[in-house]
C-alpha cells in the first residue's frame, strides 16, 4: 500500500470525525437534545480534550448554556485553563466554554478556578485579538458576578487593571463587557470597589456616559452605580469625576434601561448624605427624575422613586424641595397607576418621607387626595404583606404631622382603629385651638362619625375623642 493510500485512510477518517463533531454540535444547540446526547455518551466522544480542537467547544458551550450544570468534572476532564492559554486559534471557544460552565452557580465558579482558568484568562486580556480579550473578559464577569470569594479571586488573578486598559480600546463590544465585568467586581463589598476605583477605572467610565452606544451606557451606568452604593466616600469619587449635569440626560435617553441605569446611580449617590443630595438638587436632578418617572411606566420607575424619597427623607428642606418641583403628583400616578406592589409600596415610602416632617410637607401630601388610596391600599386583603407595611408606616408618618383637617375627614368612615387613633389624635390636637375648625367639623358631620368610633375605655383612642367632645358644648355633642 502506498504512502498516498495511507494518508487518504486518515484523511478520510479526520473529515469524517469533524463531520460528526459538526453535527453534534448542531444538535447541542437546541436544549430538548440535551439529555438523548448525554445519555448516548456523546460528552466522551466530543467533550473530551480531543473535542477542544474542533467544533468541540460549541458543543461544550452549548450543553452548559443551556442549563446542564454537571460541570465539576468536566472542567478538570476538560484540560481547559491549558487549551485557553496554550492553542492561539480556540482561546476565544475555550473562553466561551469557561463562561457557559461558570454562569450557572457559584459551585461551578468555583470549579473553573480549581481547575487554574482564571490565569489563562487574565493572559488573554493582554491577547492582540479583541475577541479573544472580550471573550476572558466575558468569562471573568461571570465568575465574578457570583459572590465576593469569587470576585475577589479574579482580583487576586490581576484582572482588574487590564480590564481598565479594555475600556479604553476602541471596539465597543470589548467596552461593553469589560465594563459589565467592572460592574459585577465592584458590586459584592467597598473593598472590591475601591480594588476598581483604584486602577483608575471611574474617570474613563465618567467618559462614557455620552457615548452613542446604548449598550455600552447601560453597563457603565451600572458600574458607577456598583461603586457609588458602597459607601460616602466612594460616591464622592464618583461625583468628582464630573458626571454631572451630564448624567442627567441618560434619564431621557430612549433606551428604558439607560434610563433606569441613570436614576439607579442618582440614587445611590443620593442615598448617603444631606451634602450629596443637596448637590443633585442644585444640579437639577430632582427635577429631571421626576421627568423621568412621568415620561416612562413600570420597574424603569422604581430607582427614580426611591431617589425621591431618599433625598426627602434627609430634611426639611430637601423635602421642600421635592415638593416645589412637582414631586408628589407623579408619586401618586405610580401609586395608582402601577400593578406591581413592590413598586407601589416604594411609591407609599417616598410619600411618607415627604410628609414626615412638618404640618406644610404632611399638608402637601394631604391635598393630592393620597390619604384615601393609602388606606385602601393597606386594608385591602390582596395587598402584599410589603405594600400593607409600607403603606401602613406612610399614613403614620403623613398623619402625624397632618393638621390640615378637610384631608383627614373622609378617613373616619373606614380606619382600622390601629390608624383611627392617629387621626383622631390630630382632631384632639387642632379642634381645641381653632373655632372655624370646630363649626365645620360639625356641619361637616366629622363630630357625628366620631361619636360613632367604638373605642376600648381608657385606650388612647378613647382620650383622644374625650379631647374632641370637651371643645363642644354637651347638647351638641348628644
């Protein structure tokens, strides 16, 4: 047999094994095949380390991506952290391979570190082809994005600064996800943080903001926001990196999550001090986040909200000051409006704050008509057990400050006596002090529906309606 025939023989049976592989690989991207390809042994035939230099890695990749989580020995089976580090032309599909298996729980995080991938990633970050730095980087990001022990363990590879460098490189898709992986490091614990801030990374993030790419300003929105929750201190960082008044134009971007991404990190800045939220108020960021919240419906809403009552809940006068630009109305839109109760009772929170701390801010919230949807929405059995003690600590916080009495009225028909002893409270506060109160609280029927509350002699609720009917002459009250 000649030489020719020979290689022919092996020819044959390389086109025929990558002709399978092919298939299989096909087959594995659709998860009803899943189980028929494991249970007909195709893990040992394509999985193996042989299955690596071909369309192996799709395979690989597709089998974990799509749910299949028993990785733990195939990572080590696999022989990946080699092939990610030593073959130039499959790093970017071992790469992939990496992140299909990482993504689904931190055990199987930990399995790809165990088995010494995350060096071979951070060595392809520095890799000359910007796919093969998107892909590490996309792995890494879903490494990181578990825990802090996980995180921390991509830090502790140098990840990091090299991550800083991909943000600065041109191509927007390497921007994107090395930014994305930022974001999941820096969200677990001030310590990863400030391992971010550190290498330099909020001053090219702050850069980003105005980029024309959504993507892109959605992740950056979500790393600065990542770093600015943490603590004061590193909100301060990010605010003296510039990113306002610029910031506030992403909250009328037409992309939803760039909006969202936008109040997010408004919020967590907002949150910490008097000091910050003063600064976002001078800037016109109350004004611009209300605009926000009118302009769009659902979850987009709920940073922006809780933005609000944040910055109402550090003082008076920030509280005013979301009062003077027309905060409340919206509030009590999303009150109405919205069908999910976690983001009703963020908008009953923020209105407790707002109302909270004197006659003037529990009379603003008053008059916009909001005391009865409160109410209604805290007896109503179909409530959350959230949106009932949200709404329950708002009508608290409003009613006992409020003295405007018109707004409190309407309440005495159907209070449940654990929020009836609040509003009577503030008729036995008023009614004694003011005769214009006096003759309307009878015209009006408010002294009739008092007499009608049944109270238990001595509780506080009783004291209080004894309060009310010593303001009145006895026949009048008969």
């Amino acid at each position: 047999m000649s030489q020719r025939q020979v290689l022919q023989v092996f020819e044959q049976y390389q086109r025929a094994r990558t002709q399978f592989v092919q298939a299989v690989a096909e087959l594995s991207a659709r998860p009803q095949n899943a189980e028929s390809l494991r249970s007909a042994g195709t893990w040992g035939a394509v999985g193996g380390r042989g299955g690596l230099w071909g369309p192996g890695p799709q395979f690989v990749g597709n089998f974990f991506t799509d749910g299949n989580q028993e990785a733990a020995a195939p990572c080590d089976h696999l022989g990946l952290g080699v092939a990610v580090k030593n073959c130039r032309f499959y790093k970017k599909a071992a790469a992939f391979v990496l992140r299909a298996v990482g993504k689904h729980s931190p055990q199987l995080a930990q399995a790809v570190v165990q088995c010494g991938a995350l060096e071979s990633l951070v060595i392809c970050l520095e890799d000359f082809d910007p796919g093969v730095k998107e892909a590490a980087a996309w792995a890494l990001g879903y490494i990181a994005r578990h825990n802090s022990e996980l995180s921390q363990a991509v830090v502790d590879a140098g990840a990091v600064p090299l991550l800083v460098l991909c943000i600065q490189e041109p191509e927007i898709a390497l921007k994107r996800i090395a930014a994305s992986t930022l974001s999941d490091i820096s969200k677990h614990s001030p310590e990863l943080a400030q391992t971010v801030v550190d290498a330099g990374a909020i001053a090219h993030l702050a850069q980003m903001i105005l980029n024309p790419d959504a993507k892109l300003k959605r992740q950056v929105l979500s790393a600065l926001s990542q770093i600015a929750k943490h603590s004061v201190d590193l909100a301060e960082l990010v605010v003296e990196a510039e990113i306002f008044p610029v910031v506030l134009t992403c909250l009328k971007d037409s992309d939803e999550y760039v909006k969202k991404n936008g109040a997010t990190l408004i919020r967590e800045i907002a949150k910490h001090t008097p000091e910050l939220s003063q600064f976002i108020v001078n800037a016109g960021g109350v004004a611009a986040v209300i605009d926000c919240i009118g302009s769009c419906r659902g979850t987009v809403r709920l940073p922006g909200i809780m933005m609000l009552g944040y910055v109402a809940a550090h003082s008076e006068n920030l509280s005013m000051a979301v009062i003077v630009s027309k905060g409340i109305p919206p509030l009590c839109t999303c009150l109405v409006e919205e069908q999910e109760d976690h983001i009703k009772a963020a908008a009953a929170w923020a209105l407790g704050q707002i109302g909270r701390h004197t006659p003037e801010h529990a009379r603003a919230v008053a008059v916009a008509n909001v005391l009865p949807t409160l109410l209604s929405m805290y007896m109503d059995t179909h409530s959350s057990e959230d949106l009932q003690l949200k709404t329950k600590r708002a009508l608290k916080n409003i009613l006992q400050k409020c003295t405007y009495l018109p707004a409190l009225e309407p309440l005495l028909q159907d209070a449940p006596p654990n929020i009836m002893k609040h509003i009577v409270g503030q008729f036995s506060k008023v009614l004694p002090h003011d005769s214009k109160a006096r003759r309307l609280f009878v015209t009006t029927g408010g002294l009739k529906k008092v007499q009608e509350i049944k109270a238990e002699p001595g509780s506080l609720l009783q004291e209080y309606i004894n309060t009310i009917n010593n303001c009145f002459p006895e026949e009048i009250v008969r």
